[in-house]
C-alpha cells in the first residue's frame, strides 16, 4: 500500500467515512463531523485522497463548489444556522478536506440537548467535542433525509 493509499485509509477510519457519509458528488464526499463543535458541523472531503489543493482535477474543483454550497443549504434550511465557517487546515490530516461548522448567534435546541455556538461571532475555536452515538446517528439520518428532498 502507497503513502497516498496510507494516509486515505487513515483519513476514512478516523473521520468515519462510511458510518457517517451523508452523500458524494463531483469527486467529493460530504460526511456529518464525529466531533459536533456546532450542531450540523460536516465534513467536505476530496474523494481520490490528494493532498494539495492545486492537484485538483477539473472535476474536483468545480465540485468543491457544488459541495460546499451543499453543505450551506443543509446548515441553513435543516437547523438554522446563520452562515457557515468552512476551514482547511490539513495540519494533521492531509487529504484535502474542509471543516463544516455552522454558526449560529442563538443556542438552538435539538436531540435532547441545546447546542451553543460560544465562540459567536468570532472565529470558531477547534477543540474535542465529545457527540454521543445516538446523537451522532439521529443528525446524520436527519441530513440524509434532507438531501433526498432537495
């Protein structure tokens, strides 16, 4: 197995691909975030696995729009959020991929819980945000649901 081959497998298994996949187009894989710094945050990530932004193909590129404006749409209209935060840092990880983090400037209840965006309205603060499986597995079918009515 290549380098390349490595860090995709790492990537799936760490970020949950295949449990939490929401849906797949134009090269990109849209997955609800394992940890929910804010209620919806997903994850936008480049199916082939490459590391660099300008080795997107064609495809690819054009598709992260589509994939970001996605991911928006679903923030916006499934739980309300005010605007999202998409950020790439690849820092760790280094498949091309965004952080999803809906904002939101009032707490908003959902699942059994009120998710607060305390870092509203400034930049958001990455840090562990531990989400129940329950919890995880009910926004996740939540947004699935949502992308079949679009």
């Amino acid at each position: 197995m290549s380098a390349h081959d490595t860090d995709l497998a790492a990537f799936r298994a760490k970020f949950r691909l295949d449990d939490l996949h929401l849906t797949a187009c134009d090269g990109w894989v849209l997955s609800l975030r394992p940890a929910q710094l804010t209620l919806g945050a997903m994850v936008l990530s480049v199916a082939s696995g490459t590391q660099d932004l300008a080795a997107l193909n064609d495809t690819e590129a054009s598709g992260l729009a589509r994939g970001l404006g996605l991911a928006e749409r679903l923030a916006r209209e499934v739980y309300g959020a005010a605007r999202i935060n998409a950020l790439c840092l690849m820092m760790q990880d280094p498949v091309v991929h965004f952080h999803i983090l809906p904002r939101y400037a009032a707490p908003v209840p959902r699942h059994g819980r009120t998710w607060s965006d305390a870092d509203w309205p400034g930049p958001p603060v990455i840090k562990p945000a531990e989400t129940p499986e329950p919890v995880l597995l009910a926004l996740r079918d939540e947004l699935r649901s949502a992308i079949a009515l679009l």
